[in-house]
C-alpha cells in the first residue's frame, strides 16, 4: 500500500497537514496528561514541542504513561518523552526543558507558540501558566483530570473569561497540594485512571489542533463525566475582578542577548544604572553581615559573570528593566 504517513489526517475535511507540521506547541507538564497529550499531537505530525516538567519519572507514574518505562524511573520525564517520541514520530522535534515553567519557558516562546497546552496537577501551577500565557497573550488549552473524567478550558485571548473567573479570591491566593487536580476541596488529592486521563488528553488535543488549524470549537470551557456520560459544555461568566487577563503593557524590544550570556553582558546592553528584574527570586551572593540567604529578583545584584540561565531566567524570556526615571521597558531575550 502507497501512501504519506498522514494520508488518513489528509482525507478529513478541513485538515491542513502542512499547517499542523509548521505548528510549535508549548506543552507544561509531562505526567500522565502530557504523556498522552505529546503522544496525540506527535502522531497528529505538529513538527515542534517545547516541553516543560521539573520531575523525573516515578513508579506510580507508570500504570498512566505510554511513554515511560520501568528502566525510566528516576530519569527526567520531559527527556525520556522527547526520547520516546523520536522513536514514535521522528518528524516531530520536542525540546526538553527540565525546569519549573518560570525557568524553562521564556514569555517570548509562548507569544510565539501556536498553541499552549496545560497538563498540570496543581490549581497554583494552573494558575502560574495561565498568568504567563495572559503576559504573552498566548493562547491557552488547560486540562485537568478527575477519577472518572476532568475538564478542558481553552482561552484564546485575555479578554475572554478563564479558570481563575471560576474561583474565589481566596482560591486564587491559596497554596495548595501538587496533587489537587480539579478537586472541590484545596490541597486534597484526587486520583484518576488512565481512563479519566486519555479521555481529557484526547478532547484537550482535538481543542488544541482545532486552534492550530484556524478553527478553535465555540465553547471555552467542557466538562467530561465519565459515570453519568455526560460531556457538555458549561458557560462561564468573566469575574471583573480576576488578574489573570493582564498583558504586557508595553511595546517588547529585543537584544541581542541569551541565557547563555552573562549579566555583565546583558548590563551591557542596557542604559546606563538600568536595573534588569527576573520572574523568579535568586540567592544574593554574599556581600556582606546579614546578606546570606538573602533572595533578589535585581538582575544587578547578581555575580556579573554569572549565566542567565544559572539565575532561572527562561529562554528567550521578556525581562521588565527599570530606568533610572523610574519608567520601566521590556526586553526579549534572544533565543
């Protein structure tokens, strides 16, 4: 039998091979959603996936990840992924970041994303990406998993309602389990089967490719049950009052420096007594009685011959750098 690779994908109407495999896909979370989600999109043929998970691979993982093993675990999770899908799709190309998504994935690259897609277990880690993709104005696909089914929200600008309009401003400020999925009751853990997850996994990747292809489904927020049967879509208001809709208020410029430079080579870019700020606090060297443990988020304060990358700053990240009038500009890393 003759044929392209995708020759069943081309046959369905308003399928756009070519555009699927230009798309570059920013997939947060390599657990068991994002195991099943890389999986769907590498054998959709989507030619790029950045794709960001701090952890490595346990045993518990295993009874819902395709792609891991036994011989995995203990190894980084994004890695062994970005591995298994050379093997299962070699047109495909996903990066790994073994970061937490601050550190791994610059605002930059999820402006210039086709899509992101969020596979976490954490409303905090929800909510974290969610605010970094209304920085970027990236459009968002977020999953979450419950025993028996889950919910898919998709945003697709920051002027539209989003998971965070859903809860309380207490809610929103609250620390919580890494394991609370979409769980009622904050901090408590909520388990779901493979079964609950490749069902999530599934309608997040058909949302998802409907945004790359141009035609995103109408609904923003769908609801699985699996027990009852039931998969419908639910209205959600926009709350006024939620801060995850804030975009960058400004225009971005870019310079030519990267994580890979130093800080003595990013000041050198800057006017002078510019101060260049990170998302994420870092250790103040010690200068001093009292200076250790001290954190910062001044670029300034650190070693100059420190990396970028060795302070958290993200891959063509956009850094708010504040003048000596006190206004502030944005600058965009180079990737």
């Amino acid at each position: 039998m003759t044929g392209t690779r995708h020759d069943r994908h081309d046959r369905i109407p308003g399928w756009d091979q070519a555009r699927v495999s230009a798309a570059r896909v920013v997939v947060v979370g390599a657990g068991a959603l994002g195991n099943e989600v890389v999986k769907n999109l590498a054998l959709a043929g989507v030619g790029r996936i950045v794709l960001c998970d701090p952890d490595t691979v346990a045993l518990g993982n295993l009874s819902r990840t395709v792609l891991f093993r036994q011989a995995d675990i203990g190894r980084p999770k994004a890695r062994v992924v970005a591995e298994a899908v050379a093997g299962l799709a070699p047109g495909t190309v996903v990066d790994p970041r073994v970061r937490d998504l601050v550190s791994g994935v610059g605002l930059g690259e999820l402006a210039d994303a086709t899509v992101v897609i969020g596979c976490l277990d954490s409303t905090r880690a929800r909510l974290q990406l969610l605010g970094r993709c209304a920085l970027a104005g990236a459009p968002l696909v977020d999953g979450g998993t419950t025993p028996w089914g889950g919910e898919v929200r998709l945003r697709l600008t920051t002027t539209e309602p989003c998971y965070a309009c859903t809860l309380t401003a207490e809610q929103r400020a609250e620390s919580d389990d890494r394991w609370a999925c979409v769980s009622d009751v904050p901090g408590r853990p909520v388990p779901s089967s493979i079964v609950g997850t490749a069902i999530v996994a599934g309608w997040s990747t058909l949302v998802a490719l409907r945004t790359v292809l141009g035609d995103p489904p109408p609904y923003r927020l769908l609801r699985v049950d699996g027990p009852s049967g039931e998969t419908s879509p639910v209205v959600v208001g926009r709350d006024p009052d939620c801060p995850f809709h804030r975009p960058l208020d400004g225009p971005v410029e870019p310079v030519a420096v990267g994580t890979h430079d130093t800080v003595r080579s990013l000041l050198a870019e800057l006017p002078a007594g510019a101060v260049p700020l990170a998302w994420a606090p870092f250790p103040r060297p010690d200068r001093g009685p009292g200076a250790v443990g001290r954190r910062t988020l001044s670029l300034r304060d650190a070693e100059p011959g420190t990396r970028l990358e060795d302070l958290g700053v993200a891959p063509e990240e956009v850094l708010a750098v504040r003048l000596v009038e006190g206004e502030y500009r944005w600058l965009r890393l180079k990737g």
